[in-house]
C-alpha cells in the first residue's frame, strides 16, 4: 500500500536525473495525497520524447465512465497488474516513473497505528530521491461533449523488502535506475519481458522512522510531516 508520498526536491532536478524535458512544474510536498497532482516521467505518446508532466493520482482506464473510478485505483500490485482490467492496457503501453523521496506507511502497534516516514538512502546514508515504477491513463468524460483529456496515474506495490516487513507488509515499487529505460519504452509491449522488470525493484537500504499524526491529514503539508517522533502508544 502506499497512500502517501513526498516529493521535495527541485523538479528540475528530478528531470535531469531522468533524462526527461520538463513541462510542468509542482511546488513541493510533503504530502501528496489521492487525487493530487504529482511529477511522472513517461514517453510522449506520440512523439516519444520522455517528458516530466504533472497527473492526477488514482488511474481512471479510458473506459470508466466516471471520474470517481480512480479513488479504488491509486496502486497496483505488481503480482496482478498484467490482468487486472483497470491496468492491463496501461502496463502495456502506458508505463511511467513516479517522482518521489519517500513514503508514508502506518505501523500497526496494539490499538495505534504509527505513521512513519520510509527513505532510500545512497551508500553514504544519505536520502536521494527516487522513483516509483508507475502507470498513467488519458480519460475523457463521456458525459461532456468535447471534454478535455484527464490523466491520472497509479503507483505499484510489492512485497515489502526484509527490511521494512517491520512496518508494513507492502511496499511501492521503487524501480532500479538500470531498469528505467525499459520500462519508459512504449515499444516494449511483449507481457514477459516487462513482467521481468518488475523484479527491479531497489530492496536495501532505507531508513524508516515515525512522524507525528499531523501527517494523517491530507490537508497538512510543510516540514513538520517528516520530522521524527518518540513513539507515543496509546
């Protein structure tokens, strides 16, 4: 699962780690929650230029008829997204990187539930940011004549890595930079061969601490979501 997400550093910068042009820009967050925008990197549909735009989060397929579709829809699971009906055209040809520098989960702990905040962490132990493997959809409201192209995304999940199973049994799929380019790839269509990038997933490495409840609120944003907390069970 993953419902919460941060994403502070520069867009630009996040462009250049990913070789993309940059077309939009987002101020930061510190929480970026269901229905918000956030930066993707992805393949032009029609050019093929790899391009960092802003979407929606919660995939609406282009089939749904209502808006409200990408509530059930902000992750995929990497065991069933090849068929699962929502994400199959999608995870053919519509795959994308997520911008991120961490996650929120909550730790389940007697009657509380602690949330934490997970990093990846370079060789130093220093935080870097990363990428989400993800997919994205363009929707047309069927009830508006003329409507203009909605596009939303979805995050991927996996089995947690040994590491965070302390936390939370399910983790997003934070993509291995060797893999990106396959995964942008709108050419790449064959299931196996990109059913095989889903195992490159970066497992080691990260740093998981509790924040303050004032995260829970997706109305809440600013550096007080990430600080550390002394746990304080109920």
């Amino acid at each position: 699962m993953c419902g919460r997400f941060t994403r502070t550093t520069a867009p630009a910068r996040f462009a250049e780690i990913a070789g993309a042009v940059l077309r939009d820009h987002l101020a930061p967050s510190y929480n970026i929650a269901p229905t918000q925008k956030a930066l993707v990197v992805r393949e032009h549909p029609e050019s093929g230029e790899r391009e960092m735009v802003a979407l929606r989060w919660g995939l609406i397929p282009h089939w749904a008829n209502d808006a409200k579709f990408g509530a059930r829809t902000i992750n995929a699971r990497t065991d069933t997204v090849a068929t699962k009906p929502a994400f199959r055209d999608a995870f053919k040809r519509h795959r994308c990187l997520v911008a991120t520098d961490g996650w929120y989960e909550w730790r389940v702990a007697g009657k509380s539930k602690i949330p934490t905040y997970i990093r990846h962490v370079d060789a130093h132990g220093e935080p870097e940011p990363v990428f989400f493997g993800g997919l994205w959809s363009h929707w047309y409201d069927p009830a508006v004549e003329d409507a203009h192209a909605l596009e939303t995304f979805t995050v991927l999940t996996r089995e947690a890595s040994p590491a965070l199973t302390h936390v939370h049994d399910r983790m997003p799929f934070v993509i291995a930079p060797p893999a990106w380019d396959a995964w942008l790839d709108r050419r790449l269509t064959d299931r196996t061969k990109v059913e095989a990038l889903l195992e490159a997933a970066l497992l080691e490495r990260y740093l998981a601490y509790p924040v303050s409840t004032y995260v829970n609120s997706p109305r809440n944003d600013g550096e007080k979501c990430v600080e550390e907390v002394r746990e304080q069970l109920s």
